[in-house]
C-alpha cells in the first residue's frame, strides 16, 4: 500500500514539475518539482545528485541571478585498489 501512494506521488511530481537542463551542455538531466522552502530549494523527483549553479550574467548585478543545476563531475583519478 506504501509503495502505491509513493508511486502515485512521484507521478503528481512528475506531472507538476519542470524540466531541469545542464548549465554548462544545455542538456536534460531530468524532471522535478523545486519547492523554495525557509531559505532553501527542494527538488522532488528526481534521483540525482545536482550541484546548483548560477548561469552566467553579461553584466553582474547580485540583485536578481538565475539558478540553475549540474550533475556532479566524473571522479577523474583512475580506481587503484591498496596492495
């Protein structure tokens, strides 16, 4: 029963929520529904982990900046397991 209400809940997000893009490639990492809430962001239904981002500005102003989210980078150290 637990499982049903959790699976008609992540449709409901999937259905009010937005679509998330990359801000470094433009491409889509996925679908979720963000929730300001008391200083923070939430992001339901999605299974990623995102770092957020601010996109880039022409001209600096701190008053008004987009936000937008990247997946975590690839560890780039090669896997060398202990002798």
């Amino acid at each position: 029963m637990k499982m049903f209400f959790r699976s008609i809940l992540f449709c409901v997000i999937h259905w009010l929520g937005s679509d998330i893009h990359d801000v470094r490639t433009g491409q889509r990492i996925g679908r979720a529904l963000l929730i300001p809430w008391r200083g923070r962001i939430l992001v339901l239904g999605t299974g990623l982990a995102l770092v957020p981002q601010f996109y880039p500005q022409i001209r600096p102003t701190f008053w008004k900046c987009e936000l937008g989210f990247t997946r975590y980078p690839e560890p780039d150290f090669p896997h060398e397991p202990r002798a």
